[in-house]
C-alpha cells in the first residue's frame, strides 16, 4: 500500500464516520416526530 493508499482510505474512513452520525441524528429525528405525532410523550 503506498502512502497515497493510505491517506485515501483515512479520507473515506473520515467520511464514514460523518455519514453515520448523519444517519443516527436523522433515524433519531423520526423517531422524535413520530412520538410527537402520535400525542404518546
């Protein structure tokens, strides 16, 4: 694996770990709107 390689793969693990925080905010975001919608808080 060459440096670039590397630098890559940090680049696009970064990345993974900001669309995952993006995913649990918005998964936990339903969640919130749906109990709000159902009148059950």
């Amino acid at each position: 694996m060459e440096i670039s390689d590397a630098k890559h793969l940090k680049v696009l693990g970064s990345e993974n770990a900001r669309l995952k925080k993006l995913l649990a905010v918005s998964m936990l975001d339903k969640e919130a709107l749906k109990v709000a919608l159902s009148g059950k808080y």
